[in-house]
C-alpha cells in the first residue's frame, strides 16, 4: 500500500472507533435515564399517594408534596427531551457508518478504469450514489430537526 491508501484506511478506522465509542456512550446514557424514570415514576406514585390519603393533612404540607411532584414532572420532561436528543444522535450515528461504507462501495468502483468497467458496474454505482444522496438527505433531515427542536426550547 502506498503512505496515502495506509492513512485513508487508519483514519477510517479511528473515525469507525470513534462513532462506536459515541454509541456505546450514548446507550449507557439511556440506560441510566431509564432508571432514572423508574425512580421518578415511584417517588411520584409515593407524592399522589399522599397527597390523597391525607384529607387532614396540613395544607403547607400538601403545598410543599404538590411542589415536590411537579419538580419531579419538570425533570421528567428534562430526561425525555435529553432521550429525544439521543434518539436522534443514534440514528445519526447509523447514517453516518451506512454512508461510511456507501462511500466505500463508491469508492471501489470510480477507481476501476472507464474501459474495464461493465455495464453492470456503471448501473451499481449509479445505485450506490443514489443511496449515497438519499442517506446525506436523511442526516440533513435530522440536522434540521435538531435545530427546530432547540430553537423550540429556547
């Protein structure tokens, strides 16, 4: 392999460790949000539960459980926007291997001579770069997503 076809590859493969290390990183990161649901989900039930039973419970008190419950909405609705957030990032990451590897395909092709390829080639690559386009589309369909989500939060 000449130095440049060796640092194509390597650099592939740290931009292919890097997008798995982001989707191992965002997985845990759901993971813990889903505990964190259960957890806000029990100490809400725990709140209502109060907030019912006790007719002749203080009203400071029922002020400071109803306050209590509608912190615990507050961040409920924080983790489901964060949750959102890395749905898109995921799908984001499996846009960005699948055109890794589209952009591989293509590559294989448009480096073969005009003269040796087939009509069969020129109809696959012409298939492969409209999938190509159709993927791009899509990341910048989320892109755009992202951008109306945050300018909706602020």
């Amino acid at each position: 392999y000449p130095t440049w076809k060796r640092t194509l590859t390597r650099r592939a493969r740290e931009a292919q460790m890097k997008r798995f290390c982001k989707a191992q990183a965002i997985q845990r990161r759901l993971e813990e949000i889903e505990v964190t649901f259960q957890e806000l989900e029990q100490q809400g039930i725990k709140l209502e539960k109060l907030l019912r039973d006790e007719d002749r419970a203080l009203a400071d008190k029922k002020t400071q459980w109803m306050n209590q419950l509608l912190y615990l909405v507050q961040k409920k609705n924080g983790l489901m926007s964060e949750e959102s957030d890395l749905m898109i990032q995921v799908q984001e990451l499996k846009l960005e291997e699948q055109q890794w590897q589209l952009d591989q395909k293509l590559r294989c092709y448009m480096n073969r001579e005009e003269s040796l390829k087939t009509p069969e080639d020129c109809v696959a690559e012409q298939e492969i770069l409209g999938q190509l386009l159709d993927v791009v589309n899509k990341r910048n369909i989320l892109i755009h997503l992202q951008e109306e989500k945050r300018l909706s939060e602020l």
